[in-house]
C-alpha cells in the first residue's frame, strides 16, 4: 500500500501531527520511528530524522526501501535569509541547494560531484498545492494575538514565499554568515539543514518531494534564541495545520 511520508527534524516540528495519529503502529528501523497510520484520509508515515544531511538522507532512504511511499513532505523551520523571509513567513521550495558543498576546483562550488548538478528541484505539482494550502492556513491565521505578541510577530502580515532553500550542517547564527550566503546565493530564501538532502536521495529514486518551512529565525546573532522560542512554542501548529490542508487536496 502506498503512503504519503511527512518528515521533520525535530519532535517539535512534527507533534501535533503526530498528535494527530493515535492508534499508529510503529516500527524502529535504523534507530528511528517510523508511525504508520492514517491522517486526514490517507495512509501516511510520520518520521523525525534528527538533524542534518546525513541523518536526513537516512531517513529518506529507509521512507524508500521499507515503507513503500509515493510522496515525501518535509516540514519544519528555517532562519530567514533573503529580507523578505520574515520570522512567522512560510518558504515552500522550488528547490535545494547545499551550500556547504564545495569540491573546487575539481567541480563547480555547490556542484554535487558525479550529478553535475548543484540544485535539486522539488516536484512542481506537489509545490503548488503545498503554496496553496500554505496561503489557506495563514490566511485563516494559525496563531492567535497572545503568540503573535509573543513571537513580536505583526498580525495579519505573515506571508508565503517560494523559492530556493539552502541547506548545511551548520546553524547559520551570525549576520555576517548570513550575508555571505545571501551575497554568494541571491536568491536564497532561507536556510535549513536537511532539505537539500532528502531532495536528493527523492531525485536518485524517483520519488516526488515537495517541502515547507517556517521561518522561526534571521539567521543572525538572534537566531538560536529565536529559534527555539518559535520551535517551543509554535512550529507543530504551522505544519499541522497546513499538511491538514495539503492532505485534503491529495487524490486517494
Ligand atoms: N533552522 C532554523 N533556523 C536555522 C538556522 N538559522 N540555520 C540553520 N538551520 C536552521
């Protein structure tokens, strides 16, 4: 049977799906849980894959080989990198880069050796509904006034972007990191640590992948504060309630 597979790095990113899949069964392989159950009408496997390329393109890679799926949605947070991508924003990916790949000078910085490619595009159907259920959540407002004004986020102001997602295993947190990569990398949106991954080990097998990201902080000297206030404190909500909408679309 064919399942939609939902990742996230981290318990806080993914705990009110998870929430969300009581009778699940469960299944550890490579030392991580794989909840198998149904959400929203579909068959669906839920997965942390801790943090980092690494353990990401595990997570992936095991999602492919044991558990049959047809599409992979990864959700959760990133810092902010180009201004638009503003703390409470939500970045669906057009695609992936890793921008800590550099094999000069025998390949072209960020080029991934051997695919001659240095960007990984996410499935551009998947994207588009993921945009519109995105644009639907925040329209109705997944946060109330109490956690917008903690958040010191304005109401009715946050915003969808697509675009190109950098990834590494670094957490950007300083300004001037942050400004070196958008200097290198223009049209960066925002900056996380497994995406581009996952979006490689879906293009080796074929499989359709589609990503959202909160953002919960500027990658600057702020950022782990605000990090993990807004991963604490609202993270699950966002993905919860937009996969919510996300999955209403999906045929069965
Ligand atoms: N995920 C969320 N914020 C991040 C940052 N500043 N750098 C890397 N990954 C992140």
């Amino acid at each position: 049977m064919s399942r939609i597979a939902i990742v996230s790095a981290m318990h806080p990113e993914l705990a009110a799906v998870l929430a969300g899949l009581p009778q699940a069964q469960k299944h550890t392989v490579a030392g991580r849980e794989f909840v198998l159950g149904r959400w929203h009408g579909h068959e669906v496997v839920a997965v942390l894959s801790r943090i980092g390329k690494v353990a990401a393109a595990t997570t992936a890679t095991v999602l492919i080989e044991r558990f049959d799926v047809r599409q992979v949605v990864f959700t959760g947070v990133a810092g902010g990198v180009a201004p638009v991508a503003k703390v409470g924003d939500v970045v669906v990916a057009s695609g992936f880069m890793q921008h800590d790949m550099d094999a000069s000078p025998l390949f072209p910085v960020y080029e991934v050796p051997l695919y001659g490619r240095s960007h990984f595009a996410t499935d551009a159907r998947l994207t588009a509904q993921l945009t519109q259920a995105a644009q639907a959540a925040l329209a109705q407002g997944i946060l109330d006034a109490a956690d917008l004004a903690e958040m010191g986020m304005p109401v009715g102001r946050t915003q969808v972007h697509q675009g190109l997602i950098l990834s590494g295993d670094r957490f950007v947190s300083t300004r001037a990191e942050s400004q070196r990569l958008q200097q290198a990398l223009p049209e960066a949106l925002a900056v996380e640590m497994e995406g581009a991954a996952v979006a490689q080990v879906c293009h080796d097998y074929g499989v359709p992948f589609a990503a959202l990201r909160t953002i919960s902080d500027r990658a600057d000297d702020d950022a782990h504060a605000d990090f993990l206030k807004f991963v604490e404190r609202v993270a699950s909500r966002y993905s919860a309630a937009i996969l919510a909408r996300f999955f209403a679309q999906q045929p069965h």
